[in-house]
C-alpha cells in the first residue's frame, strides 16, 4: 500500500497529532489501498461543492469492500469519525467532516455486470453515472436520475443524497432505481440489503449481529411511530431529507433496506456496491424552448407543459443567459434565440416514435398561443439543434458561480426547496419577496416539471452581516416551503446545510424516531456524525468565514487580469483569489468529453484535478509566509502533472487559470531551490531550435542513437522513448529571405506573420503555406522572426525572462508595423501568447494591450478571403471526396475556439469535416518530452485521441492545428497530421 507522509501543521495538539500517526499505522498494516494524512491531502479533502470546510484527520483510497471494513474498524478503534465521499460535488456538506474521509471514487469504480435482459447493473460506489450510460448505452439503457453533474457524479454519492434530475417527472429519484446494496456498517461488518419478504426479515432478525438488531428493532420504531411518520412527512413526494420510514411504513409484507439506507448520506452505512434498475433509453428526443418576458410567465407556462406528458421541464432566467453568453463554451447559445427573454422554459419530449414526439411538441406550441405564453418558441428536433441547448441548461450552477466576485458567491442553502408545480409560481413570487426585503439578488434555474427551482443567493460570508442574513432567509424559506406541503432538501439532502432545521419540519415524535434510527445503525455514532440529526447551526463552519486573512505577496503576473475580483496593488490576496474561486463543483473530474482536465483523466486522482490544486494553492497561499510556502515540495508534486493546456480557463465555469498560478508559483519554487538545467533549456527553446536548424542534418543525428538518448534521460530528464523534433535546414525565415517573390495585388494592406519558435525551424512547409495564401489573398506579409513570445519560459516559470521577451516582442511589433494591422501566425500557443499572458506579465504596457487587440487567427483571414473571391480552393484537389478529422489546440480551444479552423476546413471543396471531441492530445510542449512526465502524457493521449484517429481509414485526412499535437499523434498511432493551411495550399495549388 502507499502512504503519503507529510509534517502536521505546528498548531494542531500533541495528543491530535499521536492519533493521526496512530491510525496511519494500523490503516497502513491493514489496507491495500492509499493512505495519505499529509496536510495538503487533507486541505483537498476540507472541501466539497458547499459553502463548508472541515479538515479531515487522513484520507483513504480503498481498492475494495475489504479496506472500506478495515478502514471503518479503525477508525471505530480510535473513536474517530468516517465520512464517505464520491466525487465531492454535494452542495450542502454532506461530504466533509473531521474524521476519516474515505473517497469511494479512484479505485471502486467498476461496472462488475451489466444484464441487458434483467435491465440491471451491478456497480462499485465509484462508477460515475455517465460511465454506467455509456456502457449500457449499446443495450439501449440508461440510468434513470439524469443529474446536471452525471459526468462527474458517484452512483454511490447518488445513493448518498437520493439524487434527482431533470428527468424525475418520468423516472423519479435514485431510491426507485436501487434493488440491492452492498454495505459496511458501523461495527465494520459487510452486509447486503435487499428487499425480503416477512418470513426472511424475521429469519435474518435472529441473528446476534448489528445486521440482526436492525432487522429486529426497525420494525418496532416504524410501529410505535406509525402516526408521526404519516403526519409528520412533507407531502410533496420528491424528498431527499430525513431518513426515509415512510417507505418502511407503507409496505406490509415486505422490508427494504437497500430503500431505506439511500439518501441517509453515509450515516447509517457506506455503501460498497449496488444492484441498480435500468430504465430505456429514448432513442429520440425534441425540445421546445418557450421563450419569456419574466420569471413568472415561463412558470405559468408549466402547466401546459405538464399536460403533454413531457420527459423534463427546465426553467432558466436571464442571469444564467446573460452569464453564458460571457463563456466561449457557451456562446452559441446566443445565436439560436429569439430577441432578449428574461426566462426560457426547455420542455423535452423523448421516446422511440418520432411522429408521436413530434405530436407533442405541436400540441404543446398550440397551448402555449392559445393561452398567450411566452412570445417565441423554439423547436429543437435534431441532435445537432440540441447540443448548445443542452449545454447550457446542465450548466447553471457553474455560470452562476462564475459571477462571483471575491467571496461575494450564489450560495446553496435555500436552492433545493420543491413544491408541486401548480403553486411553484405563487411560492416563487414569495420566495423572491423575501430575497427582495433581505436585498439579495438570485438567479433562478431548475426543474419546474417537478416545482424544485434552484434559487442561489449571493452573499460574502466573510462579513459577519451577511452571515446572519442568510440564517434569516433559511428560517423563512423553510417556513415558506411548510406552507406549500413543499420540501426543503428534495435532492441536494439536508448535509450541514439543512440539517439543523429537521426537528422542527418533522416534528418532534418523527426527529425522535430518526435519532433511534441512527443510535440503532450507528450506536457509536462513526457514521458521518451530524448529518441528518444532531447537527450543527448552518452557519458553522463556514469555508469562508474560516479563512485568515492574505498576507502580502508580491507577484511577478497580474491576477486582476485574469479575473481575481480581488486583490490589491502589493499583491496581497489577488493569486489567493485568483485560486479561491473554485467553489469545488468538480467539473473538472469528468472524464469522456471536453479537454478539462487531462491528467485527472489519466490518474482519478483529486490533487490531479483543478479543483484539487486550486485548493492546495490556497492552503498554500494562507500560511504566514506564503512566499516560503510556495517553495514547498508537496505543494509542488501537486502542481506537478498540470499539463498547462488552460482548458480550465474555459470549461472551468469560474475560469480558474491555472496555468497561469502554476506559472506563478513556480517561479516562487525557483527563487528558493534554483532553475533546474532542463527549465533552463527549455526555457530558450527558440534559441536551441535555431542551433539545430541552423546545423542540421548533423544535429538531428543525436535523437536516432540510444546511447545518446539514455545519457539525455540521466542528465537533463528527457525521456528516451520520446522521438525528437527533426529540424530543418531550409527554415521559414531563410526561405522568406531568399524566395522569389511573385507579384501580387495588394488590397487588404499588411499583415505580420508570427514565425514561432517551432514550426519554423521543424515545420517551415506550414509557414510556407501561411505567407503564400496570405499574398494570394491580397495581403503584403511581414514576417516577425527574431523574438520569441516567451511561451516556453512562462511554461517554466521563468517569468522575469517570459517578461522581458513579452516586451521585447510586443514593441518591436508595436514600432515595425501599421497600427490597427492585423498579427497572425499558425502555432495557436505562441500566438494566444500575445492576447493572452503577455497582459497578465505587463498589464500596463500600451503596446502589449495593442499587439493583443491586434491579433488574429491566419485561418480568420483565409475564411474571410475565400469568402470574398480573393482566394479560389479548386474543386478537383485529391481532398474532394475525403474526411478530414480535426483535433484542436488546447490553447486555442480556451481562447478563441475552434470556429474558425473549422469554418477554413470546411471552405475546402468536396471534403467533410469531423471535429474530435478527444481532449487534450497529452504532449503539452515539453511536458511529453519529460521523462518523469512521459507515461501521463501517453496515457492522456490513449483515452480518447489515440483510439478515434486509429479508428478512422487509411484514407481520411488528419488535422491538427498544433505543433505538439501533430508529434503526439505521429508518436501514438503513426499517422501524419497536416495543419489545416497546408491542406488550403493543396486545394489552391494541386493539380
């Protein structure tokens, strides 16, 4: 088993520290999985998507059932607390707490069966539920609850909370999907629950176990409370509060304990494994999106929409259209709706008869113009209709944390109430009466087909006013909801956040019984403690509120540029804030589609994840002397496998950079402990790759001899297996020197071609393309070839270096060209540069805002040019007829899209265009080339990338916009990739 070691903060008591080392002893004699008590694991684990942190005591990875049991034994040994967790994405704090933290999520996540025939899956608590839809998918099954956080949430986190999603109008809550559970109780022992008849329940009740006590004493508190549990539960059937002995109480001649134990949120038993019901997958869905002039006539829609049997209803307001017309990820949205709607309802239809969907779609429009709803509707029929739609919709609760400013957030503590639908619009008109008396502001986003509106006010937890604020609107939203027969938690659970009220919604004779029920299950109380019942006030342990204040540090980037919301002129606070503003959603852990975030892809590891590194960050980043604390080793193995690829900044719905903090931080790291040697090569990139052009073929000799690259794998840690960049005598700039220019009408006026410190010198034929299209355009092209963007030194962490050659760079442009002229070239990571960091390294420089406002991508001008006449693509080329599949930079994916490289591929007569949805390809510049990096970089580029080019013919045409994509790919599955110009020179010039 591993074990991560790790010094024990100075503050924490002797005797808490002995038990931490004791533990860690006996869990490391008894598991086989991890186990790691080192302070920045247990920072990472303080967190999950609520508004709460308690750092844990240690963390274990169980690899099985076995280690769960250990784990629990152990931890009962020494009189400390376990708290399961799956992906940590709760919202009211189910899955913090000071014991041990057991995460379920990077080792038990095996789909064990999968029968078609019975419509069953067999799973380990860790399957993420778009993992199990992607299985049974080819069965023409699915899971039911369709959470917006499927690609990232734990079936076993489901069975936690009870989950529930857009989809529970038709399929209801994960309690009705779940047969069978496999479980660890309290005393450590491993039982299965199920649904048994009378006679089992009494056979299964003689046994002198904790398993027979329960099978004993239920059914006697289910009766001696029989009245209270039929007052005292909320009448609105979508609950995810309480434990549920209504479900005992209502069936008399069978016991189900599988039922029971789901949505008790680790508190009456982890669950190892469960037996879960699979439902049909619709094989056709269409949607309509009415559109609104308010809130409250979208709502007042839904009733219409109910009475056409729809599979989901969704509402969503104008503060998440406004906030997703801000993402790149999102941004097409915008171009699909009609005028400005303050809300939009999605009304879906899904089922296998086309004609029947489509029956109802006409039905649903005809009710809504008879009955004056709404003064648009959308009709979304096709996949490729749908896919922004959709996009969108599973997004709110990230783009509405993406207007967070500082600790100013839209926090979850009233955002799961639910009522039936036919009072949502009178209960929602109250609700936003109190919001207004407080002076909040909300967005409004859910499910209106089942009256659950995820309402998140924003409040700054650090002042002590908003604090009791928030108390305030609790009490009085939890009183609201009673009024209605409505429920407080009805499908994020009750967790820290809700708890403390359950007394008063249950009642007194039901709390009793509930608080039986755990002292029954859990008589120690090990279980989770202080969920449910006996919990804490909801304003303990607030995340915020506990943190201490940032102690001045100054910065070599500006993290105001990249959208901080906090800091001041010193430096003080603004990188803290800058990481700080994950609030822990977790989408960076999905896996199966976007590029956020590789390496978690290839490790499952939390300290892998952005989520994970922003928290490391910011425990690093409160310490007293946060300069010191940046030079931390253990800090830096968590930064270690950020490949850089700024897909956070995009995916991210709070677009933590993290690309640019780890830029930062390690050149706090450098300062302390020195530049290594290969920093320092790669760093001076440009530098090198002109040497080896400028003394090639001789200088390619070195990468074909094993002796050769053994020796570089000892000395500067590149690794051997990885093929080297071949160079090129004949580079860009001496063939622009040297060509024979060709007259060419100038129209458009001059354009700079950036010739970056790679394709230049390994590529020359793609630049080649780029200047010649370019004057065949109309544009007089200068070429910028003597400075380097600084790409590689900031990748480094050689900041004062990037710096410089940012300022360098942006005047010798700012002073050779016209302004206004456009700065072009063809590798997406140097060219972002210009737009991107270089504002971040001097945000006062006039002449890097105007370089920055002045670049674009060269495919932007080819497009236009095509468009225009300028530039003929012939029709005959050998690509008519042919596929062309286009993987995209990440750079470029996170900055400016792919639309544009796309629109150019498609200008291309005759051909098709395929986009790969395959992530990042895993080189990330010189992190493939790294020894130590190199088995990470592969295994990212074998989860999606490798297996989608290997799988298309001999004959399809691959794309690659990137110069490290382009080796990646040759390197995994021998297939040449073409940049997208080169393929525009073949179609203009080929014969």
């Amino acid at each position: 088993m591993t074990i991560t070691r790790g010094e024990r903060p100075a503050h924490e008591s002797a005797e808490n520290q002995e038990l931490a080392r004791t533990l860690q002893r006996d869990l490391a004699r008894d598991l086989d999985g991890e186990v790691q008590f080192d302070d920045y694991t247990r920072q990472l684990f303080a967190r999950d998507a609520s508004m709460y942190a308690i750092t844990p005591l240690g963390v274990v990875f169980p690899r099985n059932a076995d280690d769960v049991a250990a784990a629990v034994a152990a931890a009962a040994a020494h009189q400390v607390s376990v708290v399961p967790r799956g992906a940590g994405t709760s919202l009211a704090g189910q899955t913090v707490g000071p014991g041990l933290v057991l995460d379920l999520s990077r080792y038990m996540n095996n789909i064990v069966e999968l029968d078609a025939g019975s419509g069953t899956a067999l799973v380990e608590a860790g399957v993420v539920q778009d993992q199990l839809n992607r299985a049974a998918s080819p069965w023409g099954l699915m899971f039911g609850p369709d959470t917006s956080t499927s690609n990232r949430a734990t079936i076993g986190g489901m069975i936690g909370n009870n989950s529930a999603g857009s989809g529970s109008v038709r399929h209801g809550m994960t309690i009705d999907h779940v047969r069978e559970l496999d479980v660890v109780l309290s005393d450590a022992s491993r039982v299965r629950l199920d649904r048994v008849d009378e006679a089992t329940r009494a056979q299964r009740a003689t046994r002198p176990t904790l398993e027979g006590a329960l099978y004993r004493e239920l059914p006697e508190i289910v009766r001696a409370n029989y009245a209270a549990i039929a007052d005292g539960f909320p009448a609105h059937w979508r609950r995810a509060c309480g434990y549920r002995l209504d479900r005992l109480a209502r069936e008399d001649t069978v016991f189900d304990l599988a039922k029971f134990v789901v949505g008790s949120e680790g508190t009456l038993a982890v669950a190892t494994s469960a037996l879960v019901d699979l439902v049909p997958k619709p094989s056709r869905t269409v949607i309509a999106v009415g559109h609104f002039t308010s809130v409250a006539g979208a709502i007042d829609a839904t009733q219409d929409a109910l009475a056409c049997d729809p599979a989901a209803v969704e509402l969503m307001d104008r503060t998440i259209l406004d906030l997703s017309r801000r993402k790149i990820e999102y941004a097409s949205l915008g171009d699909l709706l009609n005028g400005d709607p303050e809300a939009l309802l999605f009304v879906s239809f899904s089922g296998d008869d086309e004609a029947e969907l489509l029956g109802q779609l006409k039905r649903l429009t005809g009710l809504w113009s008879r009955n004056g709803h709404g003064y648009h509707t959308l009709r979304a029929v096709t996949p490729a209709q749908q896919a922004s739609l959709l996009k969108v919709r599973k997004a709110g609760l990230g783009l509405l944390m993406a207007a967070s400013e500082g600790t100013r957030r839209p926090l979850a503590f009233v955002e799961d109430t639910a009522v039936d639908p036919i009072h949502l619009t009178e209960y929602t008109r109250r609700f936003k009466e109190v919001l207004d008396r407080h002076e909040m502001t909300a967005g409004f986003y859910g499910h209106c087909s089942v009256g659950c509106l995820h309402i998140r006010p924003y409040l700054d937890l650090t002042d002590p006013a908003d604090v009791v604020k928030m108390r305030s609107v609790a009490v009085e939203i939890k009183d609201l909801v009673a009024e209605y027969g409505g429920v407080n938690s009805s499908e994020h659970g009750d967790g820290l956040a809700r708890s403390e009220f359950n007394r008063e919604i249950f009642g007194d004779a039901l709390y009793d019984a509930m608080r039986q029920v755990k002292k029954l299950f859990d008589p120690d109380n090990v279980l989770n403690p202080g969920k449910i019942v006996d919990a804490p006030s909801m304003t303990d342990n607030l995340r915020d509120a506990a943190l201490p204040p940032a102690e001045p540090l100054r910065t070599r980037l500006s993290f105001e540029v990249i959208g901080a919301g906090a800091g001041s002129a010193d430096g003080t606070g603004a990188m803290r804030a800058a990481a700080d503003r994950c609030m822990n959603i977790g989408l960076c852990r999905k896996s199966g589609s976007g590029t956020m975030c590789p390496s978690y892809m290839a490790t499952r590891k939390e300290e892998d994840s952005t989520r994970g590194r922003a928290a490391a960050l910011v425990k690093a980043l409160s310490e007293p002397d946060p300069r010191a604390a940046l030079g931390d080793e253990r800090l830096h193995e968590v930064l270690d496998l950020c490949l850089m690829c700024k897909a956070c900044k995009s995916e991210c719905p709070l677009g933590v950079d993290m690309a640019t903090l780890k830029s930062e931080a390690l050149s706090h790291h450098h300062d302390i402990h020195g530049v290594p040697l290969r920093s320092r090569l790669f760093g001076s990139i440009r530098f090198l790759n002109r040497l080896g052009s400028a003394t090639a073929p001789l200088s390619n000799l070195p990468g074909r001899i094993p002796l050769v690259r053994r020796l570089m794998d000892r000395t500067v840690g590149i690794a051997p297996a990885r093929p080297l960049p071949v160079f090129v005598r004949q580079n860009l700039t001496r063939w622009f020197r040297r060509r024979k220019t060709t007259t060419h009408p100038i129209t458009q006026g001059t354009v700079t071609y950036l010739a970056d410190s790679f394709t230049t010198f390994t590529e020359p034929d793609i630049g080649r393309a780029a200047v010649q299209l370019l004057e065949l355009s109309g544009w007089d092209v200068r070429l910028e070839s003597g400075v380097c963007c600084g790409r590689s030194s900031l990748s480094k962490g050689l900041v004062d270096d990037a710096k410089n050659k940012a300022r360098h760079l942006a005047d010798t442009l700012s002073k050779a060209t016209e302004a206004g002229s456009p700065v072009v070239g063809c590798e997406p990571s140097c060219l972002m540069t210009l737009r991107d960091e270089h504002l971040s390294l001097l945000p006062d420089d006039p002449a890097v805002k105007d370089i920055a406002g002045r670049v674009r991508q060269v495919e932007e001008l080819l497009v236009e040019a095509i468009d225009d006449g300028r530039l003929r693509p012939r029709e005959d080329s050998w690509l008519a007829g042919r596929t062309l599949v286009y993987h995209g930079h990440c750079h470029q994916k996170a900055e400016v899209g792919t639309a544009a490289t796309v629109a150019l591929l498609n200008r291309i007569p005759g051909v098709s265009v395929v986009e790969l949805d395959a992530g990042c390809c895993g080189m990330a510049g010189s992190f493939g080339f790294e020894s130590e990096h190199y088995d990470v970089s592969m295994t990212v580029g074998e989860d999606r990338l490798f297996p989608a080019i290997t799988a298309e013919p001999a004959e399809t045409v691959v794309v690659a916009t990137g110069v490290s994509c382009r080796q990646q790919i040759f390197h995994g599955t021998a297939r040449d990739a073409w940049h997208p110009v080169q393929l525009l020179w073949e179609a203009v010039t080929s014969e």
